[in-house]
C-alpha cells in the first residue's frame, strides 16, 4: 500500500507519523514544493521580532529526521503539478533541477495548506512588501530590517498576526500603523472587546487606521507611502500584509473533490473527501463548529495537528471521527493577552440563539499577590442555559481560563455548571471564588431570573427609546462625581434601604457600582423590599463607560 501526502507542515506530519506508528507496511511518501517542513508557522513574528534568536528553533525536525525515526520519503522543493486520481499517478516537479516524473498512489492526503491572500494592488510586488506565512518569509522580513534598518512600518490586516508583528516591530523601535478595513481590530471578538485591545495598541505607541482600504503602494526601487481609499496617504519603509489566508484548492479541484461553503475542501467526520481514497487535512481543509455543527473554517496548527492524526488513524483501520472546533484562539500584544472561544454575541444572535450576557471584571488573584483585572465576556443559551462562548482580555491569567472554559463548552456545559467546578485555588493562582466561577454563577442567576443583567448596550437602547425606569448609581460620592451612567440617582449601597421610599418599586430599575459585585448586593436589597423589577449593570460603570465610548 502506498500513501501519497501532498504537504509537510503540521497536518501533513501528523499523517505520516502517526500512519507509521499503526503500520510498518505502509510505503509513506510526502511532497512539498516548500523547502521547510513540520516548521512553527505561529513562532514568525517573534523571530522577526528578535525574541527567538536562531531561525533554526522554527525548524526543529528535518526529513532527514522523519526518515530514521518513522520509515517517511519527504521530498521539499518538489511540487505536484497535477493528478489523475483514474489512475492514481501524479505528476511532480523538482523544483530545484526542473526534472519531471510521475509516482503513485493507493490512498492520497491533500496537506496543502493555505497561502497568504495578496490583494492585486500597484507596487505589492515591491521588495520591501511581505507576507507572513512560511519560514522564508520570516527570515526575508528580519534579513531586510537588519539591512535597511526602517523607521517606520504599515501593517495591513488587524487579525492574529497582524497584531503579534505589531507587537514585535514596535519592539524593534520601528514605528507602527495598522490599516484595517473594517471598523475594528481582531473581527473574531465582538466590538466591545476589540476595543479594549485598540486601547491597549495606541497606549503602546501603534496608530490605528479603522475602516480603511488600501489602494495603491507607491514607490520606486521601494514603497514609500501607503495610498488610501480615504485619500490618506502613509510615509512607510516597510509593508507587512496580513489580510488572511486561502486555502489552496487547486490539485483537489482537479480530481473533483468538493469544497464546501467556506471555500476550503469538504470532509466528514473521518476527513475524507467525497472522492474515494482521497482525504484532506489542516489549512486546506473546513472543519464544523461544535455548538452548530456548521462549517467553520479557522485554520491553526492545532486543529491541523487534530485532523492529521485522525487521517492517519482512519487509514490504517483505527476507528477515529473529528468532534469539530470552538474556533478557539488566544494572542499577546505587548502586555494583554487575548483570548476567544465558542461563538460571539453577535454569532450567538445571528445563530438564532436567545442569549445572557454578561460581563465580568475580576482579578486573576488576589491584588495583594499581585492580581490584575481580566474582562470576561461570557454568553449562553438562555433556553436550555448552555454556555455557548467567551472572550477574555486582561494581562495575566487568561490561558488557564479560557481553556478551563472551552473545556466546559465542548463538554456542553450549563452556566450551573461552572460554579461546580473543583477548580485549583491558593493565593498566588487564583481567588477563592475563581473568575470563571463567578461567571457561572452570575450568568445561572441571570437566566433564572433570580438576579437579571442588562448590558450597557441594551440600557444605551433603552434610554433612546424614552422608555421610563429609574437607574441608580450604588457607589461612593468621589465615584459618581467623576462619572456615571445617563440619568442615575446616586444613592450609595449603605443608604439604600433606609432612601428605597425615594423610588418608585413599580417601575423597572437598574442598579450598578464600578463592575458588578455591590450592583448584585444593591438589587438583591431591592427585590427583598419588594421591587418587581430590578437589573444589575453587566460589568457596572466601568463597563459602560467603555462601551458608550465604543459606540458614541
């Protein structure tokens, strides 16, 4: 039997390896047209950035290595041209000596990743305008900047990448502008919590150009300057373009393999194609979400890395199905961590979900061992009170619970749920009654009524449409002189009960402090004195001042 994978990166592997481990029958060949393999795609703007030293460290395996210790051919610079699957041979070119010939197969995988989207713009072929995908690129963009030592830099494209070169250059001491055509930074997260990163971008020293488009790079030898659809135009030594990916469909639109609707190849559950022997993996491939069960596509090495080992399980005869993806994601830029798993409000409510939503700003740990703020935002259903997705932004602590909470989500979690968990508790970790726990438990509250939220934006709504309810500001004098919401009575937590006659229990009520806690106390005061309908401010003041700025 002969096994024919077509690219050598995470998923393309993570076949070979894990077909060999299962059978020593299999002849295992893989092709690639690049000339590095099984490299750290993720790891490129920090070796730009001058934090990983040797380029080498983004290359740790060889095929020299995948020979000795697995029994796998892997042939770099060397490109499949095409294939008959009738008669299951390819073509291939070495791309080194220009020679061609023909292999074949019993069972193909198509590992071909995805390649870097290049908007076809005047001057994008310019030397000093790069990418960032592959091991070349990232020693092309250090090996340039070590030689022509720019001042300033233009990244277009405010995703993952885009933000971590941001980081990185504005390390280097290069001046940075980001260009984004949409009217936010990082589109996976919801714009309440992209605005937190783009404060945190511009207090770092990056300028921000939102919902602009670039039109033309201008330029000689070099781009110069950035032209804008705007009319701006951008002094710039150097170009960085991070737009996205596509996943290259090519050789599998040949032999009739499907794609689906995110434009990336169709797989069950086993990734197989809808062509017989024909499997696909990783970047080139569509995965499905788990709360939906709808294609997704988010391609990352640990999704490639999933999709490999489960093709090379079903190959040699192992039972094994892919469970979908939360589309799970976290990043660093400059002293934030940001995180996202699950589904976003605003996927929630396109998704026809009726949600909860609240937002929760607790400490990693206690501020004297050294805690500082984390915003989590947290959805769920509020039929069936499955949580259904978060996103997380503040300086430390963000890993462990956003995987704490795609965790509970893929195990089909209740906001109760959460509260339950036995999670690791001592002073220099977490706080006795962790973030996530108190997510669960506010999020609980709210769906059963027992402590109802109200978001900024809905009280922001609310107000426009001149509906009647008084709002009342629990925190000291100092706090609410500074500022407060629109229209709120200041009467502080320890006068509430004794000044409750100077409202009126008919009427619908909300009542917040700085960020939710003496909200809760303050509407539980209320309810007990026979208020009918009292809402706490998701994530108080603070919260809402944000959110207003977001969205005046």
């Amino acid at each position: 039997m002969k096994l024919m994978i077509i690219g050598s990166v995470a998923a393309g592997t993570s076949v070979g390896a894990k077909a060999r481990r299962n059978s020593e029958e299999l002849q295992i060949t893989i092709y690639d047209r690049d000339q590095d393999i099984s490299y750290s795609g993720c790891g490129i703007p920090y070796f730009v950035g001058g934090e990983i030293a040797d380029i080498d460290e983004l290359t740790p395996r060889d095929a020299a290595f995948f020979k000795k210790r697995y029994n796998i051919d892997i042939h770099t610079q060397h490109e499949v041209e095409s294939i008959d699957h009738a008669t299951k041979t390819a073509t291939i070119v070495n791309l080194q000596t220009g020679d061609r010939f023909t292999d074949t197969y019993d069972t193909l995988v198509l590992a071909t990743g995805a390649s870097s989207i290049v908007p076809p713009l005047p001057g994008v072929e310019q030397e000093n305008v790069f990418t960032v995908r592959n091991v070349r690129n990232a020693d092309a963009i250090r090996s340039y900047i070590d030689a022509h030592d720019p001042k300033t830099a233009t990244i277009v494209g405010g995703g993952f990448i885009g933000l971590e070169m941001a980081e990185q250059l504005t390390y280097r001491g290069i001046q940075v502008t980001l260009v984004e055509r949409l009217t936010q930074v990082m589109p996976p997260l919801d714009r309440d919590m992209a605005e937190r990163v783009a404060d945190h971008l511009k207090d770092k020293g990056v300028s921000l150009l939102l919902g602009e488009s670039v039109t033309a790079f201008n330029g000689e030898e070099r781009i110069s300057e950035v032209a804008l659809e705007s009319g701006k135009t951008i002094e710039t030594d150097l170009v960085i373009l991070s737009v996205g990916v596509k996943p290259n469909t090519s050789l599998a639109k040949q032999i009739g393999v499907e794609l689906g609707k995110t434009g990336a190849i169709a797989v069950n559950r086993h990734m197989q194609t809808n062509v017989a022997d024909v499997y696909a993996v990783g970047d080139v491939a569509e995965s499905f979400s788990i709360i939906t069960g709808e294609a997704l596509y988010r391609p990352l090495g640990s999704t490639a890395n999933k999709m490999g080992r489960i093709a090379g399980m079903v190959i040699t005869g192992e039972e094994a199905e892919h469970r979908g993806i939360l589309g799970t994601g976290i990043f660093k830029a400059f002293d934030l961590t940001v995180a996202q798993t699950g589904l976003t409000e605003k996927e929630a409510r396109e998704s026809g979900y009726d949600i909860e939503v609240l937002h929760n700003i607790k400490p990693d740990r206690p501020e004297y061992m050294g805690g500082k703020e984390m915003t989590i935002k947290a959805i769920a259903d509020r039929a069936t009170g499955r949580v259904l997705g978060a996103q997380i932004v503040g300086p430390q602590g963000v890993d462990k619970r956003i995987d704490v909470l795609a965790t509970a989500i893929t195990f089909k979690a209740k906001a109760e749920d959460l509260f339950h968990l036995d999670l690791a508790y001592a002073p220099p970790f977490a706080t006795t009654k962790d973030p996530v726990l108190y997510t669960g438990m506010a999020l609980d509250n709210a769906i059963k009524k027992t402590a109802r939220l109200m978001t900024p934006n809905e009280l922001i709504d609310q107000v426009a449409s001149g509906k009647s309810f008084q709002i009342i500001d629990t925190r000291s004098k100092a706090q609410f002189e500074k500022n407060h919401v629109d229209g709120a009575i200041h009467i502080p937590l320890g006068e509430l009960r004794t000044r409750a006659k100077e409202l009126d229990p008919t009427l619908p009520t909300i009542v917040y402090c700085n960020k939710g806690v003496t909200g809760n106390a303050a509407q539980n005061v209320l309810k007990n004195l026979g208020f009918t309908d009292v809402c706490n401010l998701s994530g108080g003041n603070k919260n809402y001042q944000h959110i207003k700025k977001c969205f005046s």
